[in-house]
C-alpha cells in the first residue's frame, strides 16, 4: 500500500510539473504572439505614414504637373497674340491643342481611383468634344465616335503597338466624320 502512495504521490508530481510547464509554455508563446502583435502594429503605422506620404506627393507632383501645363498654355497665348505669320499662328494653335490633349491626360489621371489607368472611351470622348469645340465643327462634320476597349494590363497608349506584350493600352477606335450640308 506504501508503494501504491508513493507511485500515487509520484504519478501526482510528474502531472503537476507537466502542467507547470505547460502553463509556462503557453505564457512564453502568448508573449511571443503579443511581442509580434506589437512589430505588426508597428509596422502597419510605419506602412500608413508611407502611404501618406506617398498620397501626399502625388498631390504636390499634380499640381506642379497642372501649373506647368497653365503655363506653357500662357506662353502660347502670349505668343500667339503677338505673330502676324498666319503659318506661325496656325503651329500655335497645334501646340494649344496638344498641350490640351495632355491636360485631358492629366486630368483623368488625376481623377482616378487607380493612377496608372485611364479610361480610354470617356477620355476619346472629351477629346472628341473638346475638338468639336475648337473647330467649330458643328455645322460641317458629325462625329461618330465607338471605342472599345480591349481587355489587358497596359502601360500606355499609342498607335500601332501590339497587346500582345501587355505594356500598352491598345483600343480599337472607329471616328467617323460625314459631311453635313
């Protein structure tokens, strides 16, 4: 019977120390998950102050884009109104529009959600528009514009490149002017 006690007394202290150091055990790995806790939040704060930073260059890097843009439309107007050469006029008023097709660009870059894409449709639209306007166009050709976009990640837009590669924005547009008149 003092065998049986004294197994019982044993078996009692190898279960007790296997529950003290379990119990140890799962402080060291609830400090351990806290310790990481603390470097993830560390790191979110971190992340969020670049991304503020990163939004808030963006903004600056925008407007300095769009004063630059006033700018050299200022210079062509001042430039413009002192030439006599119609051909000299005629380069003028290219360059007025061109600048203007760049700060459509802008502008729908800078108002997006996602930087790095324009929606090639609503932009040939406005363009479309903003052309039908300088020329005054409205009595002499009608504009039948369809653009459709073509599905991929692309980089830019420009003529003549292949979507196959995926580094431009390929669209495949009809613009259609029919004499009025």
């Amino acid at each position: 019977m003092r065998n049986v006690s004294f197994a019982g007394a044993g078996l009692l202290l190898v279960i007790i120390g296997l529950l003290i150091n379990g119990y140890r055990l799962k402080q060291r790995h609830n400090q351990s998950l806290q310790e990481k806790q603390h470097e993830i939040g560390h790191k979110n704060q971190s992340l969020e102050k670049l991304l503020n930073e990163k939004e808030w260059l963006l903004k600056e890097i925008h407007h300095r884009v769009k004063n630059n843009l006033q700018i050299v439309m200022s210079l062509l107007n001042t430039q413009g109104a002192y030439l006599q050469n119609d051909a000299a006029l005629i380069a003028i008023r290219d360059s007025q529009h061109r600048v203007q097709a760049i700060s459509l660009i802008h502008k729908k870059l800078y108002q997006s959600d996602n930087v790095g894409l324009i929606f090639m449709p609503h932009y040939i639209h406005e363009l479309v528009d903003y052309l039908m306007e300088c020329f005054d166009t409205e009595r002499k050709v009608r504009f039948d514009v369809t653009a459709v976009p073509v599905p991929g990640r692309f980089a830019s837009s420009a003529p003549g490149t292949d979507p196959e590669r995926g580094d431009s924005q390929l669209h495949q547009i009809r613009i259609s002017n029919r004499w009025i008149g």
